[in-house]
C-alpha cells in the first residue's frame, strides 16, 4: 500500500540507526536496478505495458474541464506512490499531465522527482548517485549536470545505491515516465534526476524550496511531487474520530468520509499555495501524508516564484481515492492523489 510494515510515519525509527554516513557519502555511481519490480508492480515488460496503458487510458476518459484546465501548460504534478494495483489508476491522472507537458512543451530536457524517505533518516536532502536507473521498459539516464549544479551548492548528500534501490517512492513513477517517455518523444533526449526529502523541519523546507525554486520554474524541467496521502488505522498508528462539530457541520457518517475530509483540508491548502497553513495543518491533524516534507519543499518553491514574479502556477487536484473504505477501528487504508499545476496566463 506504499508504507513499510510496522513503522510510525510521524518520526524516525532510530537516528543513530538510520542516519550512518555510509547510507549518504557513496560518490561512486551505479545502474539503479528495479529493485521493487515483480513485487509492487511487473517485472515483465509487456505486462507492464500493457497495465500502464489500461491506466492511462482510463484516465484520459475521464479528464473534463472540471477537473482538468487546458489553459495552461503542466509545469509539475503531485502523484501517489504505492503499488500499481493500488495507485496506478490514480497516478495515471499525474502522468497524462506530463504526457501533455512534452507535448506542448518540446524544450523539457529533465523530469525531477521529489520523493520522501522510508527507510532512513534525513535532514537534508540527497540526490540520487546513480547514472542510470532501470525499469522493464527501458533505462532512465540521470541528468549529472543538474545534480553536479545542486550538489555545488553544499546542501545536498548524494545516496549510495542500497538507499536509493530500497525506496519505493521514488522508483514507482519510474515506469511511468518511462512509458509516458516512450510513447512522446526521443528516449535520449529526457533525463531524470530523482531527489529525496528528508524529515526537515518547516524552516528547512522553506530554504531548500527557495534553494531549488529556479529550478522548479525552468521550462525545461518537469518536477513530480511523489506522495501518498492519509494512511488510516492502528497498523500506522493513526486512527483520530471526528470531533461532535465535524460531525453536525460536515454531515460525516462514516470514517472513510473523515479520512477524505482530512485529506481534503490539506489538499485545499496546496491548492491555494499556502506552505505556512500547511504546516499549521500537520500540527493540528498529524495527517500522515508520507510526502509531506516534498510538497512543502515544492510549495516554498512556488511562492517564492511567485512573489518574485518568476513565475505563477495554478494548482488543482484532479483525482482522489482510498485503497478501501474504512467503517470501522480495525479497517486501514491509504488515500491516493493526484495534481497537477500549470502556468498561468498572467
């Protein structure tokens, strides 16, 4: 479901444990395998494909203008990580945008991934150490002269490669863009630099947001936010009822219907751009959106293009689902989502 068995998602296992310089001080580079293929999605080519183009193809039938501007061109989307099962049909709405963004955009050189961290702690962020990363459908290259140029600002670590291979979040919009990549443009011509998100605090996210915010304005890059929204119930340690007001105010009924509302209060609050109310949401809520730390980075990203007249995006959500409907204390689920923020005309 895109979470590891047993583990809190509000604080680290063990520092000391998962913090060792050896997980983030490898400057040798590696092919990054497909380490979680043939377990959260296939590990056969075809199948795969076949799977991937199902997903898109759903989705593209159910893009309206409602849910989905046409105005502007996509410059960045929000897509959930768990396995294809669950979240592909989610993630396929996110992926449709980038489809769309090579389309009207032919200057897109580099797809960067903010995705969070599972398995080890983290302050900062890291790039990936790889030069290629390995899908069924074909080898992503890295694009080392955007890491070289991040990692000469002195704020980045670089991960080794048993780091970056046991981290799903980031390797599940792999076989996406690759399938997006193949079916676009010239495989050669797109690179990808995956990035990781620490568990930052809220000042840390606003300087990596303002460190990274050129960037994230560059019409040739492409960023994806990987993130999973609300994980419900006791085996994540997180299972709140709705207060008497939310009740009466709100018409909730069952608990599925608060974990959505949950949701959507945060997903409201990325949509109008605010990363302060965001952090304000977290300490009320503790909503354990896994991506928390990459949607906040991204969003300090945004504002500060936008305050700077760099550059405005418009931010709307175009599909949300839950693994299962939880109704009662013993039911778990995780929600997924998906974004996808355009430049605006102004």
């Amino acid at each position: 479901l895109g979470y590891t068995m047993g583990q809190s998602l509000h604080k680290p296992r063990n520092k000391a444990a998962d913090s060792s310089m050896s997980s983030f001080s490898s400057s040798s580079k590696y092919s990054r395998r497909a380490y979680h293929a043939g377990s959260w999605y296939d590990s056969d080519k075809n199948t795969l494909d076949a799977t991937l183009s199902k997903f898109l193809a759903d989705a593209s039938k159910n893009i309206t203008p409602s849910n989905n501007s046409t105005e502007g061109i996509p410059r960045a989307c929000i897509c959930p990580h768990a396995g294809f099962s669950y979240s592909g049909p989610t993630a396929a709405y996110s992926y449709l945008a980038l489809k769309e963004a090579l389309e009207r955009n032919p200057s897109i050189r580099t797809v960067v991934v903010l995705h969070p961290s599972h398995h080890v702690y983290l302050e900062s962020c890291a790039v990936s150490g790889a030069s290629t990363i390995e899908t069924p459908l074909m080898n992503l290259a890295v694009d080392d002269a955007l890491r070289d140029h991040l990692l000469s600002t002195g704020r980045f670590e670089i991960m080794n490669q048993r780091v970056d291979e046991r981290e799903h979040s980031g390797e599940m919009q792999y076989p996406f863009i690759a399938k997006i990549l193949m079916s676009v443009c010239s495989q050669e011509e797109i690179k990808v630099l995956p990035i990781m998100v620490g568990s930052i605090r809220t000042s840390k996210e606003d300087f990596y947001g303002k460190l990274i915010a050129s960037y994230v304005a560059d019409e040739s890059i492409f960023t994806v936010i990987s993130s999973d929204f609300c994980h419900y119930g006791q085996r994540f340690s997180y299972s709140p009822r709705p207060k008497p007001s939310e009740v009466s105010e709100q018409g909730i009924n069952e608990l599925f219907e608060y974990i959505e509302y949950l949701d959507r209060k945060g997903m409201d609050l990325i949509e109008l751009q605010r990363p302060g109310a965001f952090a304000d949401y977290f300490r009320e809520y503790s909503n354990t959106i896994c991506g928390r730390h990459p949607i906040a980075v991204w969003l300090n990203a945004v504002v500060a293009n936008n305050e700077n007249g760099t550059e405005e995006l418009d931010v709307r959500f175009v599909r949300y689902a839950q693994s299962s409907q939880v109704r009662s204390s013993n039911d778990s689920s995780v929600s997924y989502a998906s974004a996808v923020a355009r430049v605006t005309d102004s």
